[in-house]
C-alpha cells in the first residue's frame, strides 16, 4: 500500500481585505502530496478574503484529487466555505469574452444598419398612419396631453429661442458690416440678415434648439415610460403608443416649430438692427425700409415650409429613440443622445437637399 | 450578556413640519437580526434611511457602537459607511455594469487589492448568492429574484458589519423567499454581521428575526420592541398582537 504524504500549510496572522496577500497562488500550486492539511490555529482576523484563499485551495485539490484537511478553522469560515460551493454555475451560464474579427464586426453593423433603417421606416409609416386616424377623429389620444406638449414645445422655449435668435441675427449683421462697409455698401447688411434668417438661419437655429430640448426631452420621456413598462401597460390594455403617447408630441412640434421660427425670424431681423444702428450712420426706418424691400413672400414661405420639414424631423427621431429605448437607465440616456444627434442630422441633411430643390425650381 | 451595537435615543422622524414618528428609543444589539414592523405609512423606510444616511431625522441621534452618526464629521460618517451594506428593494443595481463590476465597485474605491484579488472577491460574493457563472451578465438580463441576490453580494461585498435590507421579500415567490431569509441567517451567522431589516412578510419575520420594533402610524410613536415572537404571543399592546397574528388576535 502506498504511504499517504502529507502537506501542513499554516495559516498565521490576520487575512483581511485590506490586506494584498501576496504568493498565495504560488504556495496553492505547489501542493501535490496526497493530502494536504490547512491548520488555522494561528489565524487572527479573518473575513472574505481568507474564503477566497480556502476556495481556491479547495478547486485545487479537487481538481488534482487531494485531500484537504481542514484543522482549527472558525465555524464561519466553514459555513462560508460550504456556501461559496452550495450552487454550481448552471451549465452554459458562464460567458466567455471572445474576441470579435474585422469582418463579423463590419457584417453585423451593416446588418444593424439595415434593422435600425427598416425600424426607421416601419416607425414613419405608424405615425403616418396615427397623423391620418388624427384627420378623420379616429386617433385614440388626450386632448390635454396636446396642450400641455403644446405649451411646453411652444411658449416655454420663448426665452432660448429669443436669446438665440437674437444673437444669430447680431452675428449676420457684425459679419456682414465688416466686409460690406470696404465697398461702401453697409446698408446692405439689411438684405443680408433678412434673407439669412428668413430663409435659413430661423428656421435651422430653432430646429436646433428644439432638438436639443424637446427631442431630448421626448426620448427621455418615453425612454423612462418603456424602462418602467408604462408602454407595456398601454398595449395591453388595447391602447396604441403610438396614437397616445406619440400623435400628440408630432402635432404639437409639427404646429409649434414654425411659429417659433416666425418669432426668431422676427428677433433676428432685431438683432440685426441692432448692430447696424450702433455701428453704421443709419436709422431704424432706413433699416426697415431696406429689410422689407429684400424680403420676398416666397423667401418668407420657403423658410416657413422647412421649418415645418424639421418639426417633422425632430419629433419622430425624438419619439423613435424614445419608444424603442432598452429596458435599463443606460439606454435612456443613450436614446436621449441618439435623439439629440439624429435630429440635428436630418435637419441638416434636409436643408441641403430642401435647397437644392428650391434651386432647381428656381425658388 | 447584551453587546449594544446600535442605540436609537429619542428619534423624531418628520418631512418638513409633518411628524412621522416621535420619540423612538430602542438599542440593537451585535449580530441581532431586527426588523422594523408596522402598518403602511408609519415611516419604516424612512427610519431605515435615517439609519443609512440618505435622509436626517428632525431630533434625536443614532449612535453605531456608541458614535453619534449624525453628530460625526462629514469624514467619520462616510468611514462609517464603509461598514455599511444596504439591499434595496428593487437591487438597485447599476444597470451599465455587470453583476461582477457591480460588486467590484467598493472594494476598488476602498481597498488596495489587485485586479485579479478583486475579481475573486467579486466571484465568491456571487458564489455565496448562489449566482455563480453569473459574472458577465448585466442586470437586465437575469430575473428579479436574482437582481435580489445579486444585490445582496454587492451589499456584502466588504464584509459589512451592519446589514440594512428594505423589503427584502418583496416580489419574490415563497421558495425564494425562504432561500432569501435562509442565505441572510447564514451570512448573519458567518460574518457576524448586525442585521437591520424593514418587512411585511410575517413568516419571514418569524423565522429570522430575534428584536423587532412596532412602529404605529396613529400614534405616530413605538408601540412595542421586543423579540417578534414574543410579542405575537404575550404583547400587552393588543393593536401588535393583532398585527403579527394577522388580524385574528383575541382581546
């Protein structure tokens, strides 16, 4: 019979959290005698980082079939220790980080494009539909949800808008002056605010402003409605999301965003004034005069049409992002953000081709 | 021989002007495992995080092993807190991190260890909880039940000297309730730990805890503190005997 060759490890002083055990790993590979005996009649303080030594031991001499004696350990440590190894992992639990290549990482953002635009789209046709049902007296929506969303897109963002508006128009006039007095030709500057803000700047700094404040504000909203199942609640009870929580946002932006681009129209031509007054030898009636005869009705509408275009924009990427956040605080934020840059985007991308258009047809 | 660990003196808990509960004295001794009892709206969770620190009571003190813990420096109250580990009722788990950075955060904010000693750790808390393998998942992907014991390691994860737990049953099935109430005696038992517990759950009162306090919303003051069972069997107080024996208490 072969003889048993024993192994005494000692346990001494204090084994804390605090406390970095150093070689522990390399003491636990060394042990390959038949049994090995864990005597703790010397150990002082103890707490979970004893246990994490004990379960380490324990893998080892299970895995290389040792016997491990256990001599002296304080009973919380044994309970501590029949615990830590009470419930397996569940097989196929445990994940492994693999390491993804070039290729699986560019097919799967190309087929996550692809989901993320057909999402896109299906989203567009629902509040397509959800705008129709609205027409005919069919959507299933609160009418005081309409006007609070009214309020808040609307008369609330008076002041950012104002303060923007004005200082865009401030910054056209500053610009303008600089390079047309050279000619001789600074009441000009009248022509150039007017028609920079009435056909673009208006419309594209108040689309940016709501897109920062109300899509985000929207995608939040609807983002902590999904993450606490209040979406789910809706459905369940036969109610569409869509009519109710989305339909009343994309009117109230759809109604609001060109209003408010009239006003900041209004405050840029002001602020442009503004400027001009303190800097050239003009009055306000020369300035006015001047502004009215540069600005078209056609210059006035095409402006006041993209304004319209963004409102569109700004509240389905808002709405969007919001109704398909994840389940967790994350995705909301990371759904505020989304909602925030894709709504600047497509203004963007819109004016481009809005104007490209407006040339084409001679506008 | 009684161990003081915590000692609540003449607490008045109150939102603004509105007086939740006054005058409330009682001591918990070390590795006790109390509950706060009391019908809804008689401030237990509010008590539970006067308790914690989250909010100050209007009058009185809370003194852990004999130190005033609102008295303290805001230094000494946050070292204190290290000794702290607190379950919340829905796990508040912090959804942008998986169960094992979860349960890694305090011991790489309050302790020097390596990556590798850290991820150990990390692993047994989970181990302990039953939710080993469980590592690299996030907090939506695992059921409540295990949100609740992923909670729970992350609450040990310094080997806490006081254990606070609100609604710790809440939402759970009756099996994994008992597993819940099992794995808090276990703990209790091997850590040492003080246990402080805010429940309705009477069959998991019965079985854990050994002090309790009654906390009553009419008279907006204690109305008993004593070991539940006792004071389910001989409360002079008919109001407590009638609550823990579910409504059907003799007067």
């Amino acid at each position: 019979m072969r003889e048993q060759q024993i192994t005494r490890v000692q346990l001494i002083g204090d084994w804390l959290i605090e406390h970095s055990i150093s070689n522990s790993q390399q003491t636990i590979d060394s042990l390959t005698t038949s049994v090995v005996e864990l005597d703790a009649t010397a150990l002082g303080k103890w707490d979970s980082r004893l246990i994490t030594f004990l379960v380490k031991l324990r893998k080892h001499t299970d895995r290389h079939n040792l016997t491990l004696n256990l001599v002296n350990l304080p009973e919380g440590a044994h309970r501590l220790l029949t615990l830590a190894f009470a419930v397996e992992a569940p097989e196929g639990a445990s994940r492994s980080s693999k390491k993804e290549n070039f290729f699986y990482r560019t097919g799967k953002g190309f087929l996550s494009t692809v989901a993320n635009s057909k999402s896109v789209i299906s989203f567009v046709g629902k509040v397509t539909l959800s705008i129709g049902r609205f027409f005919r007296g069919k959507a299933n929506y609160q009418r005081s949800d309409l006007w609070v969303t009214i309020q808040e897109t609307g008369a609330e963002a008076f002041p950012i808008v104002s303060l923007i508006a004005f200082l865009v128009g401030a910054i056209l006039a500053f610009v303008g002056v600089v390079q047309l007095n050279k000619f001789g030709a600074g009441i000009y500057v009248a022509d150039l605010v007017a028609v920079g803000v009435i056909r673009e700047m208006g419309a594209i700094m108040t689309g940016v402003i709501m897109a920062g404040r109300t899509g985000a504000a929207f995608a939040a909203q609807l983002g902590t409605m999904k993450v606490n199942e209040e979406v789910d609640a809706l459905t369940t009870m036969g109610i569409d999301p869509i009519d109710f929580l989305v339909l009343p946002k994309v009117i109230a932006l759809i109604l609001m965003l060109p209003l408010l681009s009239i006003y900041a129209n209004l405050l840029g031509v002001m602020g442009g004034a503004a400027v001009s007054l303190a800097i050239l030898d003009v009055s306000i009636y020369q300035y006015m005069v001047q502004t009215i005869y540069s600005v078209t009705l056609v210059d006035f509408f095409s402006g006041l049409f993209k304004a319209i275009v963004y409102g569109i924009l700004i509240a389905i990427a808002g709405c969007r992002c919001g109704i398909e956040c994840g389940k967790s605080a994350a995705a909301v934020g990371l759904a505020t953000t989304s909602a925030v840059v894709s709504g600047i985007v497509a203004i963007v991308v819109a004016n481009a081709i809005l104007n490209v258009i407006y040339t084409l047809l001679d506008i | 021989m009684s161990d003081t660990h915590i000692s609540v003196d003449n607490l008045t808990m109150a939102y603004g002007d509105y007086i939740i509960q006054r005058n409330l004295n009682f001591t918990i001794n070390r590795s006790d495992i109390f509950v706060i009892i009391g019908g809804s709206g008689c401030g237990k969770s509010t008590l539970l995080k006067i308790m914690i620190g989250l909010k100050s009571p209007a009058t009185g003190s809370i003194n852990y092993q004999g130190d005033s813990f609102w008295d303290a420096t805001d230094f000494q109250r946050d070292h204190l807190r290290r000794k702290f580990g607190v379950l919340f009722q829905s796990g508040a788990l912090w959804s942008s991190m998986t169960l094992k950075e979860n349960v890694a955060l305090a011991l790489k904010q309050y302790t020097d260890l390596s990556k590798n000693e850290i991820s150990e750790l990390c692993s047994l808390k989970l181990a302990l909880v039953g939710l080993a393998g469980f590592e690299d998942y996030y907090p939506n992907e695992i059921s409540g039940g295990m949100k609740k014991r992923a909670g729970l390691a992350r609450a040990i994860a310094m080997d806490p000297e006081y254990l606070f737990f609100d609604e710790p049953s809440a939402g759970l099935d009756p099996l994994s309730s008992r597993l819940l109430d099992d794995l808090i005696l276990e703990l209790r038992d091997s850590l040492g730990a003080t246990v402080i517990i805010v429940t309705h759950e009477l069959a998991s009162i019965f079985t854990i805890a050994n002090n309790s306090v009654f906390l009553d919303p009419e008279t907006k003051t204690m109305l008993a503190n004593d070991d539940p069972k006792y004071l389910r069997d001989h409360c002079d107080n008919f109001k407590v005997r009638n609550f823990l024996q579910r409504g059907e208490a003799k007067q």
